[in-house]
C-alpha cells in the first residue's frame, strides 16, 4: 500500500515548484534547481566527513579501525609530500567499505571522481589490485594481478600508494593525526564545483 507521508513531502518553500513529472518543466526551473545546489554545495564535505566518522565502526578483525586506517593513509601520503587531491583521495580510499567490501574501491573512486583529477581517481579506482599484492595470496587468489596495468601512465603511483601507504597503514603505534586535522581540506576539495547535472 502507498502511503502519503509527510516526511517524503517537505519542499523548500523560498521556491515554488510547480511540476510533478519531469516532461513538465520549464529552463526557468531548472535555473533555480541549478542555483539551489550550488549553494548546497557545502553540504558534499559535511557529508564526507559524516562518512569518515562513520568508519570508525568499521574494524573487521584488523588491528586498527577503518578511520584509524584512513587517517594514517593520508598522513603517510602527506609525510611523502602527496598534493590535496591525492591527500584526500588517501583519507576517503576506503570509504567504499561502509556499503560493501568486494567494491568498495568503485564506490570511493567514483564519489572522489568529479572533484580530482583522472590520474588520482584511476588510483583509487584500482587500489584494491594493488593491495591484493600483500595479501591475495592467502585466499589462492593471484597476487599479482595489479601486473595487468603494467604500463599505464600511473601504474608507478598506484604501487607506491598502496606499497608506502595503504598497506603500511595498520600500526596501532603510528602517530595518527584527528580526522579534525583535514577537515578543512576535505571541505575545500568537495566544494570546488557544483556536481549538479541535471535529471531525478
Ligand atoms: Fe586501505
């Protein structure tokens, strides 16, 4: 049965929407749709950050948690003089984790994508190859698989993200620093452009 809730109802009443289907719209309306999610752009880091936070509940038998990892992640990144982009592709590698391991490189790669550059977003995309390195092995799985990739423009980059820092990135004694630490660069990078593209 449908139900009319309210909750599923709540509009923004500075604007007057008058359409219920798509096929009804005018330019007119998607300017100030346009307009409204640039101003909600802010929002995308805050919601970044809620997810990192929420990794902290993520420890699945490692011996630090998914937060801990993340941070020191990017603090190595950071130490070997990583740029923004790549220092926060670091911190939210992993955020993929919150929905499902098995894809979770796609996931992290494809929320960083609009707001890094190719080269960081085919890193994150196939960091998990990489990772499988130092670990695939003990599930009978080829550990080299990420040889595959011999060749691509940033094959050299995804090794050493994954060889200096994320597989580096488990040692309850590393001095992690606060998520609260790049809080200002996450906003920066997620608020650089408006994602909005249009459709429902
Ligand atoms: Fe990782």
């Amino acid at each position: 049965m449908h139900v009319r809730d309210a909750r599923y109802l709540e509009t923004d009443t500075r604007l007057t929407p008058s359409f219920r289907r798509l096929d009804e719209t005018t330019a007119e309306q998607w300017k100030e749709i346009a307009a409204e999610a640039a101003l909600n752009q802010h929002r995308v880091g805050d919601n970044v950050l809620r997810m990192l936070r929420s990794l902290a509940s993520l420890t699945e038998g490692f011996p630090v948690n998914q937060l801990v990892h993340s941070l020191q992640t990017a603090a190595r990144a950071e130490s070997a003089g990583a740029d923004d982009e790549l220092l926060v592709a670091a911190l939210c590698h992993d955020i993929g984790n919150l929905i499902e391991p098995s894809n979770h490189a796609m996931i992290a790669a494809e929320i960083l994508r609009p707001f890094v550059r190719k080269e960081v977003y085919w890193v994150i995309r196939v960091h998990q190859e990489f990772q499988g390195r130092y670990y695939f092995h003990h599930f009978n799985l080829d550990r080299n698989i990420s040889d595959r990739y011999k060749g691509h423009p940033s094959y050299e980059l995804a090794r050493r993200f994954s060889g200096e820092w994320d597989q580096m990135a488990f040692d309850p004694d590393y001095e992690t620093p606060p998520l609260e630490y790049y809080e200002p660069l996450v906003r920066k990078i997620f608020s650089r452009r408006n994602p909005f593209t249009g459709g429902g």
